[in-house]
C-alpha cells in the first residue's frame, strides 16, 4: 500500500475510534489529536490553583495525582532545597516533588491532601520503600496560612493514626519549584507506546501540558482509583475490540 494511502486510512480509521468514544469523563477521552485543543480551552490558567507536593520518587507522584478528576496538569520536579538550577544527577538538597494543577471547582486542597496521606509512608525514614535517600522525603508545600493550617491539621490527624511511629512529613511554604528534565515528565506513561500512540503521539511540549496524557499516565502506573482504572481499561479495550488500527503492511 501507497504510504499515502495507508496514513489516509489510519486517519479514517482513528476518525471512527474517536466518534465511537463517548466522553463520559469530560477529563478523559480518547480522540483524535487536535493539536490546539490538548490543554482544557474552557480553563484559562487563572481559575487553576497549584499544588505541590513531594512523597518519594517523581515518577510515581506524578502519577499518582495525575488520574484524579480536577487536575488539569501535572509536573515532576525539584523542590524544598536551597540549590540553583537543580538537575537529576545532581538535585542538591531538593526533593523530588510534583506539581499539580487542579481546577478549584472540582477538587481542593484538602482532597489533595487524603490523597497524599494515602499514596506514601511517612513514617518511613530517609525515602520510600527501595528508594533511599533524602531526595524521597515526604513534604507538603503550602501557599499561604489557610493551605499551612489545612496541612498542619491533617498531618496531626495523621499523627495520631500511629502513636507508635513518627510522621516525618515536612510542611513548608513553597519557594521555588523547578521542572524536571523532559525524561522525567510522564515517566509512566513513556514506557507504555500503545497509550502514547492512542492520544496521538503528542511532541513532548504538548504531552506534558495534556490532561490527557497525565491522566493515561497514573492509568499506566496502574495508580487511578479503582473506578477510574476500570472506567479507562472498559474504553481502551472497547478500542482494541473494536478494531485498533494495526498496520500490517507498509
Ligand atoms: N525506583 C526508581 C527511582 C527513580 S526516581 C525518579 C528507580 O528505578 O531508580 O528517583
């Protein structure tokens, strides 16, 4: 087959994936890339707050807060210490910490919160499981003296959870917040090019500003809540049954 004509019938063919799809979840749906359309129009950035916290390695913090209904975007990053241009290899006193931007009428800080007292140990000492080291500390970063009571008050309540074990969760005022190297953004869902492939292919600019894409990413960690995980698994493989575009010949 003419590679003109193949790619004509993958476009006719994605065109029917995406009209077969419809968007119950008005967060997440599987349609054909338009380019000016992978960040939310409806959302200037002015009605988003910003969050940021870190609990262990980036990767999985991303995506951890990425699946939730209300997070418009998500960032890995550099956070909590005092080193200039932070880099992976050489982060300083920094902590890996994500960045996550949310619509304010869909989800708030204190939900944030439950979800970050539930997605880590922080009682765990000097990183997260096999991750060790100080850049896996658990720390709430807050933006003013409502988002520090709200954390301080949770963390108490956390606290007396487990008398037996300190919460070793830092809260402190955000400083700077430093965006890590491109590798580091959407790690999770990287490793998946089936799902890639299903929002287009997005350059990398793009992918890291998609609702999509950090959606797809907690889903490819397998880190959604469970009915988000489900309500994803039900449209990616009515896809697949329905006849994913595979190209056989070129
Ligand atoms: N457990 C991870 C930690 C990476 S992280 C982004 C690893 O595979 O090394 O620091």
């Amino acid at each position: 087959m003419a590679l003109a004509d193949s790619n004509f019938l993958i476009l006719r063919l994605l065109t029917l994936v995406s009209l077969y799809i419809s968007c119950a979840d008005k967060a997440f749906s599987i349609r054909i890339p338009d380019r000016a359309s992978t960040t939310p129009r409806e959302l200037s950035d002015q009605s988003l707050k910003t969050a940021v916290f870190a609990l262990g390695s980036f990767w999985r913090s991303e995506a951890v807060f990425g699946c939730l209904n209300g997070v418009v975007r998500t960032t890995s990053g550099y956070a909590g210490g005092s080193k200039i241009n932070p880099e992976y290899r050489s982060l300083g006193d920094h902590a890996e910490s994500v960045k996550v931007e949310y619509d304010p009428k869909e989800i708030n800080f204190r939900q944030l919160l439950e979800v970050f007292w539930s997605s880590h140990d922080p009682r765990q000492v000097f990183g997260q499981g096999p991750d060790v080291g100080n850049q896996y500390r658990s720390i709430i970063f807050t933006n003013g003296t409502e988002e520090g009571r709200l954390a301080t008050m949770s963390k108490e309540r956390e606290q007396t959870r487990s008398r037996s074990s300190i919460v070793t969760t830092q809260i402190q005022q955000l400083e700077s917040f430093y965006p890590a190297e491109h590798d580091h953004q959407k790690f999770e869902l990287k490793r998946h090019p089936l799902l890639l492939q299903l929002i287009g292919n997005l350059p990398e600019e793009e992918l890291e500003m998609s609702t999509m894409a950090a959606k797809l990413n907690g889903y490819a960690a397998e880190l959604c809540p469970h009915r988000i995980q489900k309500q994803i698994d039900a449209k990616i493989n009515g896809i697949i049954r329905r006849g994913w575009p595979v190209l056989t010949d070129v």
